[in-house]
C-alpha cells in the first residue's frame, strides 16, 4: 500500500484495511502494509478508537465495529430523489419499529437539507413515521435478529439461529451462514437467503420467525457463484425452487386490463390484448402457490387458464366464497362446457 504522508491518511488506511479483512489484522500486519513501525499503529490505537470503532480482539488482532463505522455519501439531486422513493416504499411497508432506518432516514434528509430542502423536510417527516409507536410494532427480538445477521452478514461469521416451522409451531435449532437478506413487500416481511447446517444446503428463512440468535466464531466464505438475482430470477416474489419454472397464463377483464399493462409484474411476463379488450398474461414462474394473493386480489377481473393446478386452487376459493356469502354452489362445474367462476353458481 502506498505510504500516507499524514497521520490522517494513515488514520483512514488503517480503517478502510479493516474494513476489508472481517478476521481482523495483527498491529504487526497493518504496520507492514502501511510500512510505518509497529509502535506508530499502537499510538494511534486511541484514535482509531473514537473514530472508527477499532477495538482489540482476543487475540490481539485489530478489528473495526462495522456497527459504529460512518460512511460518507455525495449525493446528486436526482440521486437524492431515487433514494427517497426508496425512503418512502419502505416507510409505507414496514410494520415493526426499526431504529436504525429512522436514524438513517433522519441524517439522509439533514445531508440534503441545502440541495433539496422540500426533499429533506419530507425526509425528516418519514423518519418521524418509523419512530411512531403507534405506527410501529416493538419487537426487540427481530431487532436483535436482523442486528446480529446484518455484522455476521459483514463480518462473514456464522450464526446459530432458532426458527419456527409456520406449520407445526415447533423450534428448531440450525447453524447458519447468511449469504444474502431481502425484503419482502407483500408481507411486509424480510427473509435471509444462506447455508443451513442440516441439511448441508441453501434455505431461507422468515426472520419475522427466528426466535433467538447467537453470532460464532466461525467464519464463511459465500461460494463465487452464489447469485441472488439468478436465484431469484424466476420467483414471484421470495420463493424459487430447483425445478423448471412454470407458465402462467391469465386472462384479465377489458376493464382492469390498462392497469395490468401499466405495471411489469414479472421479468418473464408477456401480454397480449385480446379483440374483445380483455389481456392474455403470461409468464414463467418459480413457485405458482405464492401468486395466489397477488391474483386473489383482482377479484372477478381475472380468471387462470394455466396451469390446471393453480386453476383449480382459484376456483376451489371462488367456491369457498360464494358459500361464505350464502349463494347456492354447484356441487361440480356443469359438463361438457367451459369451466368458469359463473359455474359455480346455480342462480
């Protein structure tokens, strides 16, 4: 490494080698690769400190506090806007109080307050939404969770995890290592992406659902070819699977088909509009039970062709429904004609 002409520099060396090397560096090491002596890295050591969160690890290695480390961000105009959208998406699908993103929120818009004060001032006010505990549900459990995977995720040290199963309500222990997080707007949820020992495999996990969490000593590597938009690529939202996608194919009503067409839903979507109005849909997806919400919700608007699965799971609710409302259900669609939702009712 080139050597700093001021201690300053050398100040900011020291930090930003740490920062590179998770397992930390002995004072021997930093001072050779920044060709100072040893005794000038101990000397500084009270500094680095108060600046960077540099502490002394057991076995005397040198490490940074990622936790306290502060960045510093440039930001343009329209960068600023970008980053408010994101500001404002998150605002409006988080439920559970999250200090940190306040704080974030709250310097971001004070950062901005001379370039874009309209932005800063709105800042400010969706920083004030996250810190409302009317708003916001205190949970410290998914506080300390996300807080531990977020330094194991940086500092590529395995966790050890206790998760419950959605479907029996049972605990059960995993040793993990995290090797991606993402949120999940749908549910207003985030889910972590990584190794589970057992079975020795990628899993995910809902960290709404991990009870308890301890960060080892052990460190990971995440393999080279680990790629969460490959992983992902086929998934609706936070499901993927091994298996092939399958092909969707919806038909939207005339009158909602201008609202489809103006979003992409989907990587892998194709629409084509039909003589009578109504749009083809149609798109390759990882795993069809998680759209289920999704199409659940343009209601009357929207009927499934294929695949004969997720037909079948639709019309089974429009079923379920129409009993819920006290209409007389047909025990099976009428013969020999197409199967509709309107099949199901007798009039």
């Amino acid at each position: 490494m080139e050597k700093a002409s001021t201690k300053t520099e050398r100040l900011f060396q020291i930090a930003a080698l740490l920062l590179t090397h998770p397992e930390g560096l002995s004072q021997a090491e930093l001072a050779r690769r920044l060709r100072v002596h040893r005794s000038t890295i101990h000397r500084y050591l009270p500094e680095l400190t108060h600046q960077y969160g540099v502490y002394e690890m057991e076995d005397g290695r040198l490490a940074i506090d990622r936790s306290r480390y502060l960045t510093r961000v440039h930001l343009t105009l329209h960068e600023a806007m970008a980053l408010f959208l994101a500001v404002r998406m998150m605002v409006s699908r988080t439920d559970r109080y999250y200090p940190h993103a306040a704080s974030a929120i709250r310097k971001l818009g004070a950062a901005l307050e001379r370039l874009a004060p309209f932005i800063s001032k709105h800042m400010a006010c969706a920083a004030a939404e996250m810190d409302d505990p009317v708003n916001r549900r205190g949970d410290p459990v998914y506080l300390e969770v996300l807080e531990t995977l977020t330094l194991a995720w940086s500092e590529r040290r395995k966790v050890r995890v206790w998760h419950q199963h959605e479907r029996t309500g049972r605990v059960y222990e995993y040793v993990f290592a995290p090797y991606f997080i993402e949120p999940y707007p749908v549910g207003q949820t985030a889910h972590v992406i990584g190794h589970r020992e057992p079975p020795g495999a990628i899993r995910t996990f809902k960290i709404e659902r991990i009870r308890r969490i301890q960060k080892l000593s052990q460190t990971y590597e995440i393999p080279a070819d680990f790629d969460p938009r490959a992983l992902l690529a086929d998934a609706w939202g936070i499901w993927y699977t091994d298996e092939e996608p399958v092909e969707v194919v919806l038909k939207f009503h005339p009158r909602v088909a201008h609202r489809v067409r103006e979003t992409r839903w989907h990587r892998s979507e194709q629409v084509e509009e039909q003589p009578d109005g109504s749009l083809l849909w149609r798109a390759r997806v990882a795993e069809v039970r998680e759209m289920v919400p999704w199409i659940r919700g343009w209601g009357a608007d929207v009927e499934v062709l294929a695949p004969k699965e997720l037909r079948e799971t639709m019309m089974g609710e429009a079923r379920r429904l129409a009993l819920m409302y006290g209409w007389h259900v047909a025990s099976s669609p009428v013969p020999d004609r197409s199967t509709t939702l309107q099949d199901f009712f007798g009039g």
